[in-house]
C-alpha cells in the first residue's frame, strides 16, 4: 500500500504541473485550453528530441538541459499561440473559444506527425536516478522522489510569484476581478500573453519530466487533457491550491484502488484497479454535485449567451415549409440518381444521422442555452440499446419473420430501446448537470461521458469491452443500401419535425424564457429547473435515435462512439452550421460531415486541414453558416 501510495503521489505531482498552467489561463484568461494536452505533448516530443542531440555533448546535464530547453520551446509556442488567435476571440462565449483550441489539438497533432512520425519514441532514462529505493520492498523509483519535489517546489514557487511580487499581484487582481485590474491600469493584453505562455512553458515541463516513464506517443494529448480539466474543475478555476489538492486526491485514490485491488462487499466481488479509468471523473461529478464551482473556487459567473441566441427563433413560413417539403422529395428520389454511386448512399446516410446527432445538441445550445462537452454519452448509450435489445427481440416478439416486413418492425423496436436507454440516461445526468452553472455544468458532462465510456470499455460481459458487439445489419426491406438509406430519412425528418414543432410551440417558447431571463421566469412561477431538465431528456433521446441509425449503419458498435472526438463533433457541427434556426444543425453536419470525408481521402494530414476549417470558422463566421447568410441579407437590404 504505501509503494502504491508514493507512486500515486508522483502521478500527481507530474498531473499538478500540467493543471497549474490551465487553472492559471483559465483563471486570468477564461478561455477553456483544450489544446493544454497538446502542449504537454510538444513538450515531450521535445524533450526526447533535444534530449537525444545534447546528451551526447553534455552527458547528465544534458537531460536536464533538455527538459528546460522543451519547457521554454512550449512556452514560446503558446505565447505565438495567444498573440496570433486567441487574442482574438476573447470576447466570444466559452464554445468558440474551445472550438478553436480544439481546432489547435487537430493541427499540433499533424504537426507532430510530419515532424517525428507515427511511431512512438522513447526516451532517455534521466542520468544519476535509475535506481530504486527499497529494493524488495517499496521499489520506489528515486526519479519519482524527483518528480515529487518537482511538483513541491513549483507550487511553493507559484504561491510566492503571487503573494510577494508585482506582476502576480496584477495576476491575482486579473483573477479575482479583471474589470476592476483594468480601471487600476493592468495592462491586459501583455499580462495575457505573459500567463498563457507560463501555462504552457508548464505544460511542456510536466511533458517533457515524462521521458523516463513513458514514450512520446501522438495520442498523449487527449490522454491526459481530460485528467488536467478535471483537476483544473475539482479544485475550483484558477485556485493553485485547489489545483494541488485535486491532483494529489485524485493520484492518491487511483493509487489505492491499485493497491486494495479485488474487495468483497455484502457478497459481491469489486475489481478495484479497473476504476483507475473513471475515478477521477467519478470524483469530480461528486465533488460539483455539492460544491458546483469547485473544492477551492468560488460561484460562476452567469453563462454568457451567445450572440445567435440573442434573436428570437423564427416561425415557420409558408414558404419555409414549402421548401423544405421540397429538399425531402429530392432528398427520398436521391437513390434512383445514385445507382451508379452508391458510396453517395453511404454518406448520404451519415449526414443524416450527423444532422439529427447535431440537432439533438442544437436543443441544448440554442434554444435551451446550456454547454455539453460530454454529448456523445447519449449517442453510445442509444447505440448500446439497440444493440443489447437486437438479440432479444425475436424472443420477445414471437414468429416474427426477419425477412419480410419483420425486419422493420425489429430496427423500430431497437429503435425505441436505444432512445429510453439514452433517455434514461439524460434523466440521471442532466439532475446532476443542471445544478451546476456556467463551466462546471459543461464540464460535469464531460465526466458524465468518460464514466459512460469506462462503463463500456470495462464492461466485457455486457458491452464486449474495447471489442465493442458486431453483427448488427439491417434485416429484411432494411437489408438493401437504397432500403436503409430511406429508413434513415424516414426516422430523421421525423425526429426533425418533431423538434420544429416542440421548439415553435408553447414549450420552446418557455425554454426560451428560462434562457434569457430565468428569475423573470422563476417570478412568473415557471418551473425552471423542470423546463430545462425535459429538454436534457428531449436532447438525449434524440441523440440515442442518431446512436441506433449509427450501428444499423455500421453493424456494430464500440466505445469509440463514446469518446471525447465525438463530442466535439457535435458542437464543431452545430456551430458550424449557427444557432440562428433549427436549419443550421443539420447544414453544419451536411458540411462537415462531407468535407472531413474529402479531406480523409485527399491527404494524409487531413486533422490538420480540418482543424484549419474550424479556426476559419470561429474567426470569420462566429454565427455559423446560417447567421453569414442572415447577415448578407441584412446588409443587401440596407
């Protein structure tokens, strides 16, 4: 236990230093970094490369050389990266900024991967610190101690930089209230750029101190980011001392769990160590669930609206309606224009699920004006539902033949499966969610999905682990490319006109109310909360829908669906497309979904060329594809 213990805690010193340059951006700055990972990645990436031409020259110092010269590489990195972008988007709501530091993660990594390849490299052991402390005992290794005394050393260093100089007294100031900092003469824009390029010079130290116990590798990003959001939210935004604390729980829990390793409670057998994937996220949803702004921070700030949500959603035209029964005539004929494309079919049926996948989102950010982060869970758990149900439903459904019209009637059973599964699940989650504000509410489902995707992952017996289940093809009228693809559009344009008819209705007129003016609301005697939490289930059913039509798609389904890329999907998607009208979820997947097709087929650096598309995006189109063409037509009419 106490081996484990002290490893745990070099974990956590190593996941300190990473968190304490994000709860510092976000503290000053409030821009969400997801690109934080991708730093840390630079950082080892250049660690092992810096490493590997000054250790030759310099021996033992060289290491060390290195692990300063990566850290000061990153930290210029992210000074460029805040001077050139981020500057600019300041002012824009919490989405657009985490789209565009998105985009940054889909760009470094190509980067990364023209520079050094796809293969993982290993770095040097650190020179004077391979050995071990107690051997046949603790077996602790002594460069653990180093990282220890790292992570001691920079918070003391930190808490002193605030408390006692200048320029962290203008920090705390920018902190604690940066209107105020700015009346009193901080200069902004410098103290920005100064604390973003400290963020990621730590970013790139935590990467860099990692070269002794695990190899650069072009998936570390994503790795440990969600851990580093997790510390940032636990221990409240941008509290050094919570960040440390939430690192040091978070590194000592998993490492119990390591140590306890299989326990018995009330008859029942708990493998312990498997947690280790969910803990942190387990932690966390505790945590917010009665302290929602954190361990060490303080009440958010009311979420700012975005701009798009500003205009009233307009009504249903006549001559809306008309064009819009005409797109789903063409759309329902597309198959005898096809027969001599049939890939066409295929992507056709995935725009559909990613507009009503993108839609169900919409609810949310639109009309609804909450953040997801964690939207994906709803799509995996509908897509799990459909496919634990698919065996069972010719036993529950007796005689049914699957080669006639009995195959219509088993994909719309598993249809209804997949969509209560998933709306059971927006039920639990969004009680949780919605107490939460701002931030921390889009960060709770964020945890909600990674525990959704460990469930999965872990889960063998049920969901087939990493393997996922297969086997799941459209039977009967379903069986053929033109038959799927009609059922598909069946089950979108209804989804889709059911939503336009709930969100024009009384109730989206509500939701609406409780967006804009919720203690106005409260006043009137709307049940807030309530509203708002039938919108979470109305999202996540929808989302489950998309998850069904997903595995009939594929014929199978795996954690994949559950991941953090898929989530992200979803708001680059609904944003893309603007929040101005239901219209522009689904013009946003149509786009999105077909140009990351092309781009996939035309370059190897495709995440790159995508990544481009989004900060183009952000940048010259914040109100997404709908909101350009609002504002051409204003501007033509004036």
């Amino acid at each position: 236990m106490l081996a484990q213990l002290l490893n745990g805690l070099a974990s956590a010193s190593s996941l300190f230093l990473l968190s304490l340059g994000l709860t510092l951006i976000f503290g000053v700055s409030r821009v969400v970094n997801f690109a934080h990972g991708s730093l840390a990645m630079l950082g080892l990436y250049l660690g092992v490369s810096l490493s590997a031409w000054l250790m030759p020259w310099l021996g033992g110092i060289g290491f060390w050389a290195a692990v300063a010269g990566a850290a000061l590489g990153v930290a210029l990195v992210g000074a460029l990266i805040e001077r050139v972008l981020l500057r600019r988007l300041y002012g824009s709501p919490e989405l657009f900024q985490l789209v565009a530091t998105f985009a940054l993660v889909l760009i470094i990594r190509d980067i990364a991967l023209a520079i050094w390849g796809a293969d993982d490299r290993l770095g040097p052991k650190a020179p004077g610190l391979t050995g071990v402390i107690a051997p046949g005992t603790l077996n602790l290794p002594v460069y653990d101690l180093v990282l220890m005394a790292t992570g001691l050393a920079v918070l003391v260093l930190s808490h002193g930089v605030l408390a006692w100089t200048r320029w962290g007294l203008q920090l705390r100031a920018a902190t604690e209230d940066r209107e105020m900092a700015l009346a009193v003469g901080v200069d902004e824009r410098r103290l920005f750029t100064q604390v973003f390029a400290l963020g990621a010079g730590l970013a790139g130290l935590a990467g860099a101190l990692q070269m002794p116990r695990e190899p650069a590798a072009l998936t570390y990003d994503l790795q440990v980011v969600a851990e580093a959001f997790v510390v940032t939210v636990v221990g409240g935004m941008g509290s050094v001392t919570g960040a440390f604390v939430a690192a040091m729980m978070i590194g000592l829990v998993k490492a119990a769990c390591v140590a306890l390793g299989t326990v018995q409670i009330g008859g029942t057998e708990f493998v312990l160590p498997k947690l280790t994937l969910v803990i942190e996220f387990l932690l966390m949803a505790v945590v917010l669930a009665f302290r929602p702004w954190g361990l060490f921070g303080r009440p958010a700030a009311p979420t700012r609206a975005l701009r798009a949500e500003w205009h009233p959603l307009p009504l249903p035209t006549r001559r809306g309606s008309g064009a819009l029964a005409l797109l789903l005539a063409g759309l329902a004929v597309l198959p005898w224009f096809a027969s001599d494309a049939p890939y066409l079919l295929v992507l056709a049926v995935d725009v559909l699920i990613a507009g009503l996948f993108a839609a169900s989102l919409y609810v949310l950010m639109g009309p609804g004006g909450m953040h997801s982060f964690g939207h994906a869970a709803f799509l995996g758990l509908g897509a799990y539902g459909a496919a634990l149900a698919a065996p069972w439903v010719t036993r529950w459904l007796p005689g049914l033949d699957a080669t006639g019209a009995g195959g219509l009637i088993a994909a719309l059973v598993c249809l209804l499966a997949g969509m209560l599964l998933a709306w059971f699940g927006a039920v639990v989650y969004g009680f949780v969610v919605l107490r939460a504000a701002g931030v921390y509410a889009a960060m709770l489902t964020l945890a909600f999905a990674q525990i959704t995707w460990s469930v999965a992952f872990q889960w063998d017996a049920v969901t087939g682990g990493s393997n996922g289940l297969f086997g799941f093809w459209p039977q009967g009228w379903l069986s053929s490319r033109e038959g799927y693809y009609w059922f598909v559009l069946a089950i979108a344009a209804a989804c889709g006109l059911m939503l336009r008819k709930v969100l024009h209705g009384p109730f989206g007129l509500t939701l609406r109310m409780t967006r804009d003016a919720p203690l106005r609301a409260e006043s009137l005697g709307l049940p807030v909360f309530a509203v708002r939490w039938t919108a979470f289930m109305l999202a996540g059913a929808m989302a489950g829908a998309a998850g069904v039509l997903t595995v009939f798609a594929k014929g199978s389904v795996a954690p994949d669906l559950l991941a953090i890329p898929r989530s992200v999907d979803a708001l680059v998607m609904t944003l893309l497309g603007g929040l101005q009208s239901l219209f522009g979820p689904w013009l946003g997947a149509a786009v999105y979904t077909v140009g990351q097709d092309y781009l996939a087929r035309s370059t190897e650096y495709w995440r790159a060329a995508v990544g481009g598309a989004m900060l183009a995006l952000v940048m010259l189109a914040p109100g997404g594809l709908t909101g350009w063409r609002r504002r051409r037509s204003a501007a033509g009419t004036a």
